[in-house]
C-alpha cells in the first residue's frame, strides 16, 4: 500500500475521530480506588507520631516531678493531637499520616457554599469529626481514672457511683460493638474507616489521580537478611566446641617464640644479642603448667574449678596464691590443712596426682573431644594414664619431682651464668 493511500485512509477517519473526541468529556469516569490497607496505615501512622511527639513532653514534666507524668498524660496528649488536627486536617484536609499514604478527606456531595476551612472542608463537619475523635476519648479516660480512683466499681448495687460505673461500661460495650460493626463494613466496602468519618461521611480519596502507590522493600530485606544471618548463627554455634577450639588456640600461642616470628634472614644480620632465640630463660626451665608451684598433697583440677576464670593464667595464679598462702593480715591455719585435699588419689604417666574423679573426667572428655590426651595442669604434658596411688608409688613420685626439679633449677643457673659471661 502506498503513502498515498494511508493519507486517504487518514483523512476519512477524521470525522469519526473528532466525534469520538467530542464524546470523552462525557464519558462516565470510573472512581478512584482507594487500598484500605493504605487507610489503615495512615491511621497507625498518626497514632506512632502522636506518641512520638508525646514522650519527650511527659519526660520533661517527669523530671520536674515524677508524678506529673501519669497524672497529666492525657492532657498532654489532647494538646498534642489538637495541634496536629489544627494544622494537617483543618489546614490541609488529611492527617499527616493520610499526606503519606497520598490521601486526603472529602464530602461526596453537591459542590459547598459558605464559609469553608483553609482544606476546603465545612468548619462545623470539622468540629464535630474533632469532638468524636480527640473530645469525647479524652473524657472517657479522665471519667475512667476518676471513678477507679474513687472505687465506683466496689460501691453497693443501690449507691450512685456504681450505677453511674455500670452505665459507663455500657457505654463501653456500645463503643465498642459499633466500631466492631464499622469496621465490618469497612472491610466491605472500604469506603469509611471509622464509625465518626461513617456518621460525618467523611471519606478517605487520593489527593492525586495519577500517583502510584511506592513501598520501599530495603528495610525489609535488611532485616531478612539478618535474621536469616542471626538464625543461622544459633544454628552454628552450638556445634562449634569453644572449650577444645580455646585450648587449641593457647597451645598455639605458647609454642610461638620470637624465633619462629622473624625470619632467618633478619634474623642472622641482628645477631644473637638483639633477637633473643629459644634458649631463652623460659626454654632452659622445664616447662611448666598453671598450677606447678602447687603443694603435692593438693588437687590441681579441684584448684582450677575453684577459681574465678580458667581464661587467664595470670588471674589462676593470682587466685591460688590467694587461696593457698596466709596474708600477713590473716592467721595461718592451726591444722595446717590443704585447702584442696587429693580424694582417691592417683598419679599420672607424667608422675602428679589428682582426685580420681576430677582426672577420670578430664581424660574422657578430652577423649569424647577428639583431643589425643589431656594436658597436665602441673607440667603440660599429655597424661596417657592414671593409676592408684599406694604408699611406695606416692614416694617415689614424691623422689623423682624432687630430682627433676633439682636438676631443672641447676641448668637454669648454669644457663644464666653462662649467658651473663
């Protein structure tokens, strides 16, 4: 088909084209619909900002006197909700949290005369919408308090004041039967939120025809995100040992010297005087455990468990020093007796004792751990086993620590003589 015959077909279209035009202004237009989730919004939105705008005046007459707070509450929050009224549903004919949701009040009916509100609204529908919404709850409240206070609901059947109680409850009931009722109808049909904007037919419309409802889902994601994160780690962490991934960790640490750190290469221009290597004091002595200078006839373990942390070695010492030794401020004990007295006593493969129950239960549980064997509190060694201790095994375990630590003490002096010449 050529240009020529699209521009024919063009211009015999034009007639019914321009009736078609003609026709739209008196087309019916179908209503706006408005979300009731949105309505419901805007209504928990006003309430969280009346609440927001409230605290700090109730702290401030809290700190003036503590019982201003709960005494003037409710005229605090009348004063506030008339100031929000005055300049959002007086001034701009919606609640701010109704602006939010892109919404706005209006009377379905013919076009209105006479003196109008700056929203455009009729000053007497306005007086009354306040006087049900903010009047009437506050009376309410401070007619509750005033009766409770003055103990209406326990007075006799025939006195005023529980009449005047039983009145007030059915008044109550009826409130709240209505709203119930109100609130059915709104589900329905979505056109009036409360029973007040039903009876004044004051109904929530879009301020604008063409906006478009935008919810923004980054908080949520945020906190799904989280939550999947934190859901996980409670998940986690109870399969995660941390008392063999602590031990494991400090065995690391305690093998680390200074040697190992500083490579070989930085290591030979310093010399021996300025990179100490591991024939250090701490190397030339035995090595030894948190509770070596403990007394023979006492338990380690039954020491550790008495202690305020099994974290930090410092504060073990600390606190077994303040358990074991007097204080000059304290008298010694009379019977001298330990303070962690051996019950059943038996010796390890690295020749110290312990209680039979405290070194049974360290061995399995290192073994139910996965660890090759329990360490020593006294020497750090590995304890292969534990035997009963009798007479002439505890004396000659007594004879060889003795020698060990004879022998330990001579090379650290030799060492120390030989390092100082």
């Amino acid at each position: 088909m050529s240009s020529l015959s699209w521009q024919q077909a063009w211009d015999l279209a034009q007639p019914r084209l321009q009736a078609i035009r003609q026709s739209l202004p008196t087309f019916p237009h179908a209503t706006p619909r408005v979300l009731r989730v949105g309505q419901l919004d805007a209504e928990l939105l006003d309430q969280e900002l009346l609440q927001i705008l409230t605290d700090p005046l109730a702290k401030a007459i809290g700190l003036v006197k503590s019982s201003y707070r709960s005494r003037f509450d409710p005229e605090l929050k009348l004063l506030v909700h008339i100031i929000l009224y005055k300049f959002s549903v007086w001034d701009l004919g919606a609640t701010y949290g109704a602006k939010l949701q892109n919404l706005r009040y209006e009377i379905p009916i013919t076009p209105m005369t006479g003196n109008l509100t700056p929203s455009g609204l009729p000053p007497r529908t306005l007086w009354a919408h306040a006087a049900a919404t903010i009047l009437i709850p506050y009376l309410h409240s401070r007619i509750r308090v005033y009766a409770l206070s003055r103990a209406w609901p326990d007075a006799p059947s025939f006195d005023v004041r529980r009449r005047g109680w039983t009145a007030l409850m059915r008044i109550e009931s009826a409130h709240h039967v209505l709203s119930l009722a109100s609130f059915i109808v709104f589900l329905c049909d979505g056109r009036y939120r409360t029973w007040a904007d039903r009876l004044l037919r004051l109904r929530l419309v879009p301020s604008q025809s063409n906006s478009t409802r935008q919810v923004s889902y980054e908080f949520m994601n945020r906190q799904m995100v989280w939550h999947a994160f934190t859901e996980f780690l409670l998940f986690l962490l109870p399969l995660i040992n941390t008392r063999v991934l602590r031990r494991r960790m400090r065995r690391a640490a305690s093998n680390i010297s200074r040697a190992k750190i500083i490579p070989s290469f930085v290591r030979q221009p310093l010399g021996k005087l300025d990179v100490p290597g591991p024939t250090d004091k701490e190397e030339a002595v035995e090595r030894r455990g948190k509770y070596w200078s403990l007394p023979e006839d006492q338990c380690a373990i039954c020491a550790e468990d008495a202690s305020f942390s099994i974290t930090d070695p410092r504060h073990d010492m600390y606190t077994f020093r303040s358990l074991t030794e007097p204080s000059s401020s304290q008298p010694a004990r009379s019977d001298d007796s330990p303070r962690f007295p051996l019950q059943t006593p038996y010796i390890t493969s690295c020749l110290h004792q312990y209680c039979y129950v405290c070194v049974s239960e360290r061995m399995l549980r290192a073994a139910d751990e996965g660890e090759p064997a329990w360490e020593c509190l006294r020497c750090v060694a590995m304890v292969l086993s534990a035997d009963r201790v009798d007479a002439d095994t505890a004396q000659e375990a007594r004879t060889n620590v003795d020698v060990d630590l004879d022998e330990a003490s001579l090379k650290s002096e030799d060492f120390l003589t030989t390092r100082s010449e």
